[in-house]
C-alpha cells in the first residue's frame, strides 16, 4: 500500500495537521463568519457538511450542492482549502467539480463495502485526498477494508479519521473511544495518516480539548475540530461545536509530544524498564496459563457430572470481587471487568471443547 507523507501533499504542514470547521454549511453568512474568525490559526483545511446523513428523517440533511456554491462564494474572499463527507459516487462528482481537495468516508458509509466500493470507483484516477473515519462499532477489519479499497483504487492521499464508536456502555462520550482499536490500525499501517476527531468522540465542547490531548499524548498526526460562529444557533450537532475564539483556547492549551527520545541515558533506562516489562508479561501469561489449566480440570468435573457449564453464582461472584482486589492495587475497576470478561470468555469457550470431546470422538 503506498500512502504518501502528509509533509509532500499538505502545503505548509507542520503538525498537527488541523482540520476545522462547521459540522453543516447553512448560509453564506454562517460560512463566512466561521472562516474569517479563523484568521491567524493554523488550519490547513476549512470543513463543512454538505451531505448530512443524519439517523431520523425529518433532521437537517444539509442544503446539498447548493453550499459548494457558497463555499466557492466565501473562498473568493477568504482562500482556503475545503473538505467535506461524500455518502455516493454522485456526492463525489459534484464535489470534484467544485474543486474539493479533501474528503472523507463517513462512520455510517464505511459500514457498507458496496457503497465505499462505488465511491473508490468515483475518485479512481483524480488527484484527491480521501480519509476513511473509523466504523461506527469496532470492527478494525471493517476500517482497514475501507482503506484497502482506495488504496487499490489508485488514492495515495489517505488517512483515517478516529471518531469513537458506538457502545451500549455508559460513558461521559458520545462516542467510546477505544483507543486501542486506531492504535492497532497504526501498528498495521504505519505510514498511514491518523487523525482524530474529538468533536463526535466528546459531544460536548467542553470535552473537546481533553480528547484532543489524548490523542496527541497518542501521537496523532492531526485532529478535526468542528468549529462554528454561533454553535448555539447550529443546525446540527450545535453541542459539540466551539466558536472560532474557543477554538483558539483549545489549541493554545494542547501541548505537542515529541515522537521519540532524543537522549541516550534515558533510552537506557527505558530499555532496562521494557525488560522488566517483558519479564512481567511472561509472568502474567504464565499465571493465566495455570487459571486456564485448573478451568479445564473443572470442565472435566462438570461434564463427568452433568452439570451446565455456565455457573450464574461464579460469574456474579468474580465480577464482584475482582475490581475490589484490583482496585486495592491501584488498577481501575472497570479495566479489571474487562479484563476478567475476556478471561471469562475463554475459560467458557475451554470447557465447551471439553463438552464436545467426547461427541467428536462418538462421530
């Protein structure tokens, strides 16, 4: 997959790459107001709605084709570079012809390899950027699908777009984050553009600058911030978006991470700390390995006496007392269900093999 360094296409770019703008392009004025109070921050790309997918109809939808004209209308004025969300190979080809150099897959369009297909055969052959937002549940072979079908399609201006995901959990986010699921993308795709989206991830302007942080402790190449000249009167997602003023404090307030260490002692005590690391990790699967051995010795007992294998009273009773022990040793209680969830899971799925056993053998 060849992807191309933000640094050769992105004019000027110095990190992080900044994406902002109104979550819709409702008016002229609206536009126009946005973009000029942007006037002295660093935003390489002015983001808009003209396409609004939105869950229920009867919500504002955008105005459609219509607001490229306005955006041409304020970019006469005010130079910039637009991005928007295409939803169809028709959205693509007015967006082209508008000029558009960026745009980007939605959460709900990235669900569906159909339409991201049409779309890669949209911009096959065009000088465009196209990032990919992350699937609206965590489903990383879903994303890297997305990324896979422009990427064949001849697009090597890509990146992905974190988002959040949607989780019947409750948060204090509109979105779960589930930073590990863009991390692992990274880990796959490394020379892959990752941007993070905070405004949707928080749904709520006042979460906005701690999510960007995160990400940027995560070292993310970028962040899309929606930014609107009167949020209160939004049309959509009015919640979520900050004025060009806050905007400012926003970025004034992030703090920028360097990607490595420089100094070659404390590369020394961190590889020394790492092996420690490493040899705590052995310990840890070592200790599950022995959980995991006495599971499968009561599967056995279980199945010898005819006993199911889910036990109610044992998950409440794990689920129960493991994030207190955790919580005694400083670990998060909720990091501990998790973790026990997994283990659970697979002690579930070892006794089921013993169950089944024996039923082979008789086949």
């Amino acid at each position: 997959m060849h992807i191309e360094p933000l640094q050769k296409w992105v004019e000027g770019y110095k990190k992080p790459l900044l994406i902002a703008g109104p979550c819709s392009v409702e008016s002229v004025n609206q536009f126009t107001d946005t973009v000029t109070g942007f006037a002295g921050l660093p935003v390489d790309f002015v983001r808009g709605g003209i396409w609004k997918p939105r869950t229920r109809p009867g919500s504002f939808e955008g105005h459609g084709a219509s607001g490229l004209d306005w955006v041409d209308q304020v970019g006469e004025e005010h130079p910039l570079e637009f991005a928007t969300e295409v939803a169809t190979a028709e959205h693509v080809r007015e967006a082209l012809a508008h000029g558009v150099k960026l745009m980007w897959i939605g959460a709900r369009t990235t669900v569906n390899p159909f339409n991201v297909q049409q779309i890669a055969d949209a911009v096959k052959g065009r000088d465009v950027a196209v990032f990919i937002k992350n699937p609206i549940n965590p489903d990383l072979a879903l994303w890297k699908g997305a990324i896979e079908r422009f990427s064949k399609a001849g697009i090597t201006k890509l990146g992905a777009i974190h988002r959040g995901f949607h989780s019947f959990q409750t948060t204090k986010y509109r979105n779960v984050p589930f930073w590990q699921i863009p991390l692992e993308l990274k880990s796959e795709l490394p020379e892959l553009p990752l941007i993070c989206d905070p405004s949707h991830i928080a749904g709520d302007s006042e979460l906005i600058q701690e999510v960007a942080q995160r990400a940027l402790d995560l070292d993310y190449d970028g962040l899309m911030i929606e930014s609107h000249c009167a949020p209160e009167k939004a049309l959509s997602d009015a919640k979520q978006q900050v004025t060009p003023e806050h905007l400012k404090e926003i970025l004034n307030a992030l703090q920028l991470r360097s990607s490595s260490f420089s100094n070659e002692q404390i590369k020394d005590e961190l590889s020394s700390i790492r092996q420690q690391i490493d040899q705590v990790d052995r310990e840890i699967l070592e200790a599950i390995a022995t959980r995991m051995n006495l599971v499968s010795r009561i599967g056995d007992y279980k199945k010898e006496n005819n006993v199911a294998i889910f036990q109610i009273s044992r998950w409440k009773e794990i689920f129960k007392s493991r994030p207190k022990w955790g919580e005694a040793m400083n670990l998060d209680p909720e990091f501990t269900m998790e973790l026990y969830r997994q283990i659970h899971q697979q002690s579930v799925k070892a006794q089921t093999s013993i169950f089944n056993q024996e039923d082979e053998e008789i086949l």
